[in-house]
C-alpha cells in the first residue's frame, strides 16, 4: 500500500514571498501521479497542480510548481508571490496508474496536509 | 457546469440512527468517490463507483455503511447505527475517466457529528 507524508503541520509566510511545503511518499510502483490539493477554510478542496511520475519536467501552473525528485520519492510544492487567498490546508496526494491495473485504484492517498498561513 | 453538490452540508444526528448522504457528480463524469475526511487529517478513501458499479471499497467501509449509484447519476451513502467514531466530513469526488488524463473534483462536503 502507498502512503503519503507531509512532516509539516503548519507553515507560515509573509506575503509576496516564497514557501515550500514538502511531501514524501512510499510505493513500489514506477508509473503513478502525483498532486496538490488546496482546501480553504470551509470551502472545497480544489486542484493546484498535478505530476505525471514518468514526466523528468517539474509540473508549474503560474505561481505553484513542483520539484519531483522521484528517486527520493520527494513532490514539494513551491508558492511563489504568496497572496492573502493562498491561505489554506494542502494536501499531497498519491494515485497509481490506472492503466497498470486494470482501471482498478483509481483513488487517492492524501497526506495529512500542512496548514498554510499567509501574514499581511 | 455546476460543480459536485453534496446534501446536506451539516448533519447532527444521534447515536444508533441512521442517516442518508447524497452526491450529485458534475453531469457526465462516470466515476465517482466517496471520502472521509476526520479533523485535521487528509481525506481517506471509502468507494467508489464507474457508472452504476461500485468497483472498489475501503476497509473502512464497515458493513454499517452501504453505498448506491441508481443509473449511474447521483450516489448515496448510508451509515446504520451511527457512532461516535463516525463524526467526520464526508466528501464526494466525481471524474470523467477517460485514459489516464482523470482529475477528481470535490464537492463542498457532508459535515456530520454523532451526539
């Protein structure tokens, strides 16, 4: 079974200034997908950035981008320009291939999340 | 596209009843999930249905806990003889599963607490 471990309860940054919330995972398995979940308070929790693991490339939507190191079985998240909004729980999540069984698995493995806070 | 819609938001039930959660997917995605998510921890996974077939189901899913998908639309789930130790949000994903491009939307969640 795969886990996912985010070793940082809680993460605090200045606005307009850089953070990277770290996350590790276990698995056996060489093809599968990586991603970040963002969850304001009571709000939905919503896609920030996903990793193909057999894509070298480190993902990047806008401000947030990935270093993958896959050897490592490392997936840190970097917010660039941090913004008041950026204020949330992430969570790191797992999810094997689906093509390499069957379409079986297709859940997610989260983390136990970092609460992000944003300081004016 | 209205996004995955979750019913109710908040329930406060006793213990020993029953209640009943519903999920309504973003309209054409086949598959759909249901998580549990206790405070401060990530989201863990329950089922999870492709059209009307309930493929996987966790460990966790005791069998006080039943889940549907009548026609592969909405989905409900039943927790009989609630307990304590059901108090969680209850959160429904839905996808379009189409090759290995699948990203799982989240509703707003069932926030419920057993008295």
């Amino acid at each position: 079974a795969q886990t996912v471990t985010q070793s940082q309860p809680e993460m605090s940054v200045q606005e307009a200034e850089t953070v990277t919330l770290s996350c590790t995972y276990d698995t056996s398995e060489s093809d599968y997908y990586l991603f970040w979940y963002k969850q304001p308070p009571s709000r939905q929790m919503i896609l920030v950035i996903r990793q193909e693991a057999y894509k070298q490339q480190n993902a990047t939507e806008n401000r947030f981008s990935v270093n993958f190191q896959k050897a490592a079985k490392s997936f840190s998240l970097k917010i660039s320009d941090s913004q008041l909004g950026d204020a949330a729980m992430y969570f790191c999540a797992y999810r094997s291939d689906p093509s390499m069984n069957n379409n079986a698995g297709n859940m997610l493995t989260f983390g136990g999340g970092t609460r992000l806070m944003v300081k004016p | 596209d209205t996004g995955v819609s979750q019913d109710p938001r908040h329930k406060i039930t006793k213990r020993g009843q029953n209640v009943t959660f519903r999920c309504d997917p973003i309209s054409e995605h086949n598959r759909l999930y249901w998580y549990r998510q206790t405070l401060g921890q990530g989201p863990e996974f329950l089922t999870y249905f492709q059209n009307e077939a309930q493929l996987e189901k966790s460990r966790l899913l005791s069998d006080r806990f039943s889940a549907e998908r009548p026609k592969g639309s909405f989905s409900t789930l039943e927790i009989q003889r609630t307990e304590q130790g059901d108090s969680a949000m209850y959160l429904c994903a839905s996808s379009l599963g189409v090759g290995v491009q699948e990203t799982q939307y989240f509703g707003p969640g069932t926030r419920l607490l057993v008295l």
